[in-house]
C-alpha cells in the first residue's frame, strides 16, 4: 500500500503548544541530519558493516516519545539510530558505535544494529527480523510483575510481521494482558520486497485480531497523528487491558542498508513522497503556516542540529578503537576462557 | 538429608529457589496447573501462585524470548522446553539474543535465565524425543552448558544455574529422572533411594558450575563422561575388568580441564562418551583439548564413544545407544594400543 498523499490543510489542534511543536522538529531533524551525516561517514569508509538508515520514518519515533512517560521502555529492530536519539541517547554515543570506536554506547562491540541504554530504558537494537518481539513482551511482563504501571514500546517492520515469533508473541501477550504496544513501522518494503509481493493481506493493523488485539493505521508522515495513536495505545495499556497495534504508514527515503541497489521501486516514488510527504516538511509548514516560528527561528534551530551532527561526527573520529582487550570482556560475568 | 529421584531434586531446586527470590518465575508447557510432563515443576504453582509459576502456549521461541525480556529487565526466569527436542524454535532466541545480549550492549544488560530441558533416550522416543543437543549449545559463546547425572547435582546446580548472571542450558537426561540406568537395558530399574546419589542436600545448597567429579578412581585410563553416560561407564569399567578412571564433568562449558589434564596425565589414555551422534559432537572438542593439554603423555590415540551418525531410531535404540558392550571394546583397544 502506497503511503496516502496528505490533502488535508495543515492545522494546529489548540493544544498543541507552539513550544511542543518545535520540539518534534528539531527532533525530526536530529534524526535526519544525523542518519545523513552516517551516509556520508559510510562513504568515506569510517563506517564498516552494516547501517541502516531512518530518512523519512522521523515522525514514528518522534510522535511515539511524545506519548511516552519516564520509565517507559522500548525496543526496535536494526534500523535503530532514530529511535535511540528520540529517547535521548546522546548522538555522540550512537555515532561512535556506528565507527566501532571505545566511546561508542556498546564500546564498538555492537556496531549499527545493537546498542542499548539503561538510563535510557533502550534495551535494543537487534540484528535478528523479529526477534525483539518476544523480548519487549517480556519486558511488559517483568513490568506487570512488578506492577510498575510501566509500558513497553516493541518495534518491529511490515517485513517481521510475517515472522512466525510474531504471532507466538501476539497470542501470548494477549493471554497474560501485558502492557505492550506493538509498532508496526510500515515502510512498505521488506528489504527489497515490496508488501504486495510478501504479504497475503495487507491489513496489518488486523494482525492482532485474532488474539483480541485492537488495533488501528495510523498516518506516519504526520508526527502530531502519531502522537495521538501512541497517546491513545498507551492509556489503553496502562489501564490493564492488554496489548495493542498500532500499524504506522511511513516510508524510507533510503535503501535497506547502504548496498541496496533499490532495484524494487521507482525513482519517481521515492520522489513523490519527499515532496508531497515528508514529515519534516510537515511540521515545518505547520509552524511557519501558524506563525509560531520564523524562518530564521527555524534556521537558528538548523543550526544548533548541524552543529550537534558535527560534534557527533568529530567525537565518533577521535574516539579511539577499542583495546585489544576489549575482544575478551562481556562474554560472560566472569572472565571468558581465552583460547587465543 | 532426605533420598530423592531426580524428578524430585529437580522439583526441590524449584522451591528452594523460589522461596528464597521472588525474582524467580518459572514457566513453559504444562509446567503450571500440570506440573510438567515429567512432574518436575508439580505443586509449584499451588504454592507460588499463578503469577510465579504458570503454562504458556507451545511456543518456544516466545517462551525464551519472553523469559530474556524479563532478565533483562531483573527477574530471574527459569523456563522449562518440554523436551530438548523442541528447542530448535528457540534457538534463535538462545543464540542470537541470550547468548549475546551482554557481549553486545557491553555489559549493560544481562540475560540471566536458565533453560531446561530433558535430553537423551532409552525411553523409545525416537528421532524427535530422544536427542542430545549439547554440542549445539557449547558452540556458542555467551551460554554454559550443565548436564547432571543423579539427583543430589541436579539439585545443587541447578540451584547455582538459577543464581548465574549468564544464561544456562540445563540438559536433564530424562533417562534418570526416576531411576539408576547404566545402559543394562535389559535388566529390571534400579530405585534412586537405593544409591547414595539420591542423598540430597536439604535448602540451599549449589554446586558451583565449572567443577567435574571423580566418580571412581582408576590406573589405566581416564573416561569422560557426562549425564546417563556416566552410569554407562562406570559399567562398562566394571564389565571390563579394566581400573578406569571416571569423570563426570557435570557441566560442558565452563569446563574443569584442570581436572581432565591431571588425570590424562595420570594414566595416559583416555576414552571420551556420549549418547549424542559422533561427528562434531562434544567429544571432539574434548578429545582436541585432551591431546593439546596431555600429548606426551599419551600411550594411546584417544578414543570416541558416541551414538551412530543417524537420526535416533525408535526400534533399534539399543543399536543406536553406546552401552557398556561398546565401551568396554573401546577400552580394551585403548589398552592394547
């Protein structure tokens, strides 16, 4: 399913304050700089590996954050730097672990795919398609444990909702009322494979259904729609009623890593959303259209955004590599046997 | 000091650890209101209530998935696969995230979970109820890897398994939960009550993981052996007339290669078992380590006694079993080498 083209007329609802507003640009826009300076770092050969970019999901972390409350948890798939800068991970810690550098948040043992953060209640970055999914269940299970009031955000693509751990979660998170919202980031391409051509019924917001799971589509261009749906989901789980879906339509600008050759999709495509959709863009058009921020109060906040990229970019450089050491810690709690 | 099977070890090590840490919730198929199919969790739930002890749908990949997420965040989760057999849905789950979770948010979470599961044949459940997985879990660095051999260990490591800040693979040779077995199929089962194995710490009482045990001291060549295998050797020791040393290692990873050594170097031959198919089994890597650690004190190549390179058979398990016949031939080649 194509991302729909938004022909609603941009509006503030009267409670989204001025200042609210800002804040999910300058997050989206975080979020955007950063994955493009990744690009560029990618192609200057100081990241290696893997890396998989968030251009044009911006709004799905940044809207859900916002229905977020302290202690709320959250896991995601290997398309992660978006949503560890939208919990407030610091981006000189994402950026060094993309450079596989000591100052990196997993000291350069994770790379792109794998870091977390306590603090943060980040618990991942995972390399495996769907195999957060029953881990962030177990989260809101430890959560209903302690009866902590507390709600697991679980990411996951179009592409991992047809791994079979999914169902096994959905039934089983179903069956034991556990406070988790499942976040089905739509961007409507497994891989390389388009959704009509991996999917037997498009629907996913209905994937739940089977297991008593209410679930709805939300327009994941529009942060403030994003907000709502996760505002909504939340309370729905902090009440003790279980689970529940939220499909979230968005798009990714970029390939699937950086070696796609996107073969699978039209140039035009692309194009058509960036310029009709994009959720930055949005925003964007919401405050100037508004007048609840200048151009040039818009430009002062590009500014800082690029400036904190930069510094990002300069530590993940001038951290050093990880000591040689380094290969042998964290295996087990005590010193791994070391057979080197 | 009470006498238990290893069914009631097993159910012991449960309620001790649960008594003593709330943090420990058990959990897998049939293991709440049923007990488990081997009764090893029975009456946990009467006692700990739903919420610490309960069933789940059959769905390993989301049981161990599930028990990770609650590790990492404090809780203790000790789940139980219904057979070793069913593990293979939850692998990735053990590999890819238990396995790892430490090593790649550099220490900032852990996945302290343990994972049981029963193992082995001689009970005729063919190919898909009678695997030894072991040397799957061993491969993976991140996991240990336990296997009991009579009920006072089980207990006590288990115990220890539950209290490890590292996910643990318990393997229980279901051959042994509810009786002695030396691989003398065909005579009548032996009670537990009758061994001093059975003798059971009271409480808290674990092992510590990493420590092998000499089961019967000997001149002329060190046996390695682990779970119902160690039965099998110490009969295969006495049919053979020959003074074998036995050790039951206990647990695979990490591994008491201290003790292995000093006792290779002792007698200079050595003859490795288990009922898990031959090819890239555990035994290999024994077998490499033994000749790295004791090559000049070896008399004799060492040898490998394992179940044939063929799916576990139903009819022919005895066959496919390496009994006491077939080790006793080992070792008398071993001797004459």
């Amino acid at each position: 399913m194509a991302a729909r083209k938004n022909t609603k007329k941009p509006n503030i609802k009267p409670n989204i304050a001025a200042d609210e507003l800002k804040k999910y640009y300058r997050e989206m826009l975080l979020i955007r700089r950063f994955e493009e300076k990744a690009g560029q770092l990618y192609g200057m050969g100081l990241i290696g590996g893997f890396c998989h970019l968030y251009i044009g999901q911006e709004a799905v972390v940044v809207g859900l954050e916002a229905a977020a409350e302290e202690g709320d948890k959250r896991i995601t798939s290997y398309r992660d730097h978006g949503h560890m800068l939208a919990s407030g991970m610091d981006p000189n810690g994402v950026m060094a672990e993309l450079t596989g550098r000591e100052g990196g948040y997993s000291k350069g043992k994770g790379g792109s795919m794998h870091m977390f953060s306590r603090e943060k209640h980040f618990y991942g970055g995972h390399g495996i398609v769907g195999a957060q999914v029953p881990i962030g269940a177990g989260l809101a299970f430890a959560d209903r444990y302690k009866e902590n009031g507390r709600v697991t955000f679980t990411y996951f693509g179009d592409g991992a909702s047809n791994q079979g751990q999914v169902f096994e979660t959905f039934n089983m998170a179903s069956l034991w009322q556990l406070p988790v919202v499942f976040v089905i980031e739509n961007n409507q391409y497994a891989m390389g494979t388009s959704q009509s051509r991996s999917t037997s019924t498009p629907e996913l917001y209905t994937r739940g259904k089977p297991f008593g799971i209410p679930g709805e589509q939300v327009d994941g261009m529009d942060v403030l729609a994003v907000k709502e749906a996760g505002e909504k989901a939340v309370a729905h789980c902090r009440s003790g009623k279980g689970p529940y879906v939220l499909e979230i339509m968005t798009y990714r600008y970029r390939g699937h890593s950086m070696s796609d050759p996107a073969k699978y999709r039209t140039r035009e495509e692309v194009q058509k959303i960036r310029e009709e959709r994009d959720p930055i863009e949005h925003v964007r058009t919401l405050l100037l259209e508004g007048k609840h921020a200048s151009e040039e109060d818009l430009k002062a906040i590009d500014k800082e955004i690029k400036q904190v990229v930069n510094d990002a970019a300069e530590f993940s450089k001038d951290s050093p590599e990880p000591a040689l050491e380094e290969l042998w810690t964290d295996i087990y709690a005590e010193a791994a046997p070391q057979n080197a | 000091m009470a006498r238990m099977t290893m069914v009631e070890a097993i159910r012991d090590a449960h309620d001790v650890a649960m008594a003593r840490d709330d943090r420990v919730i058990v959990f897998g198929e049939d293991v709440g209101y049923f007990g488990g199919v081997f009764r090893c969790t029975a009456g946990l739930q009467k006692k700990y209530g739903k919420s610490r002890c309960f069933d789940t749908p059959i769905s390993e990949s989301g049981i161990v998935g599930t028990a990770i997420g609650m590790a990492a965040y404090g809780l203790r989760p000790c789940v139980e696969m219904q057979f070793a057999d069913y593990m293979y849905p939850a692998y990735d789950q053990i590999v890819s995230e238990a396995a790892r979770l430490r090593y790649r948010s550099a220490g900032e979470f852990t996945c302290p979970i343990v994972v049981r599961m029963p193992t082995g044949g001689g009970i005729f459940g063919g190919q898909t109820h009678s695997q030894s997985p072991e040397a799957l879990f061993t491969h993976v660095a991140g996991l240990k890897t336990v296997v009991p051999s009579n009920p006072r260990d089980a207990k006590g490591l288990l115990l220890a398994a539950i209290d490890d800040p590292d996910p643990v693979i318990f393997l229980e040779p279901k051959r042994l939960y509810n009786g002695q077995f030396d691989g003398h199929y065909d005579k009548p089962i032996v009670s537990w009550k009758k061994s001093e194995l059975s003798e059971v710490d009271e409480g808290y009482a674990p092992i510590p993981l990493g420590r092998a045990k000499l089961r019967r001291e000997g001149r002329d060549v060190t046996i390695l052996a682990y779970g119902t295998m160690v039965h099998v050797a110490l009969a295969a020791v006495a049919d053979s007339g020959i003074d074998g040393e036995v050790i039951d290692l206990r647990t695979l990873m990490p591994l008491d290669i201290d003790m292995i050594t000093a006792s290779v170097r002792k007698t200079g031959r050595c003859v490795v078992v288990h009922e898990a198919t031959l090819t890239s089994g555990f035994g290999a890597e024994l077998v490499a380590l033994v000749q790295q650690e004791c090559f000049w004190h070896l008399e004799a190549p060492v040898a490998r006694v394992a179940g044939w390179d063929t799916p576990y058979p139903h009819a022919q398990e005895w066959h496919y079993f390496p009994g006491p016949p077939r080790i006793a031939k080992a070792l008398q080649a071993v001797m004459e080498a």
